[in-house]
C-alpha cells in the first residue's frame, strides 16, 4: 500500500479540502460528523467528508479503514490521527488535520513509520519511569527490562521488516507482569504526568510528523 496511491493529485486534492474545513471552521472536536447548515466534524470524519464531496461518494464518516481504501494511507495512521486531534490543545487540533496530510508524501510506504513511531513512545516511557523517584527500585527495574525488552523487538522490525513472534511473546508477558506490579505506583505518579498531558501529546505529534516527512 503506498500513501495517496502515488497520485499527486490526490494529495493536492486532500490538502485544499482540509485547508477549506478549517478555513470555514469546520473541524471540530468530539464528533465525526454533525450537520447543521453547514458539514462539521472531527480531523478523520473531515477527510471522509471531503471524499465524499470531491468524490461524489457516500462513505461513512467514522470509518477509519476508508484511509486505506481510499488514499492508501493504513488505518493505524487514522486511528492515531484521530486520537491525537481529541487530545491536542483546540488551536494545536485545528491545524494537525492539514498538517499531517501535507506532510506524508505521495508514493511511499508508511507502515515503518508505525514502528519508528513505537519506538519513540517506548524510549519516552522508558525516560519516565527512570525519573520517577519515588518509585520502588524493583518495580522499576522490573518495568524497564520489560520496555528493554518491546524496544528490541521493535527495534528488530525495523531492521529486517518483520515481527519476532517468538521475541514477541516474550517480552509482552514480561510487560504485562510488569504492568500489573507497577499499577498502583503508576496511578500515584498520575496526576503529575496528567498535568503535562498537553505538552505531552503536542510532542507525540511534532514526532509524527517528523518521522513521515522523512520517510522514503
């Protein structure tokens, strides 16, 4: 699957489409789809929105699978998409829907953006749990040999293309042993990391963008 199908004119379509939603401030949170006079809705319900207009089609504005069928961009990439717009600060949110269709370039493959991606979150929760001080020191070793552990599974897919399904299942039941000791030390440690939820997941998307703009 290559994103918008190799055709530039796809892209170029996409891009005005989006640019007229938040131009006309259409793009809004917490829904896919709402029509009072005038179509709004969310980053992913919008670009459904703009198939079904330019494209004269009646496609479902909440289906994220339509990424892929329709512009050959994978469905993790919606879904992701979709989260971090909800998530993102209401001017940050107005932008992210056109910038991130203006960043992914026409004619590649996306999916090692998911890995890379991955591996990002991973070395930030790592970054996390070490600076926690007050955290019991075997939990913490135990939470991040298990991180250790995901990262050199992801770190491997990268390499070679390919999942260690062995590798895998190794390191999701040191996770999910570790998730389950780290529970309560995670949800103490929640309301400081709560408050910096918005520069958090401004970051998140900064490196999104980053990583499909240098995808090739």
């Amino acid at each position: 699957m290559l994103s918008y199908k190799s055709n530039p004119k796809l892209k170029r379509m996409m891009v005005t489409e989006m640019k007229l939603h938040r131009k006309n401030d259409q793009i809004i949170k917490g829904t896919y789809s709402k029509m009072n006079g005038i179509f709004k809705g969310c980053a992913v319900g919008c670009s459904i929105h703009s198939l079904n207009v330019r494209l004269k089609k009646n496609l479902p504005t909440n289906q994220h699978s339509i990424y892929e069928s329709e512009l050959g961009l994978p469905e993790w990439l919606a879904r992701l998409e979709d989260f971090l717009f909800e998530s993102l600060p209401d001017e940050e949110a107005k932008n992210f829907p056109v910038d991130l269709l203006t960043t992914i370039p026409v004619g590649v493959d996306l999916d090692p953006v998911q890995y890379r991606f991955k591996k990002f979150l991973l070395q930030d929760n790592f970054d996390c749990v070490h600076s926690l001080k007050d955290l019991d020191v075997r939990v913490k070793l135990q939470v991040t040999e298990a991180i250790k552990l995901v990262m050199k599974v992801i770190e491997g897919t990268i390499e070679t293309g390919k999942v260690d399904e062995a590798a895998a299942r190794s390191a999701r039941s040191a996770a999910e042993s570790a998730a389950r000791s780290a529970r309560s030390a995670a949800e103490s440690a929640g309301s400081a990391r709560w408050a910096a939820r918005s520069a958090t997941i401004i970051r998140y998307k900064d490196e999104l963008l980053r990583l499909l703009k240098e995808v090739n």
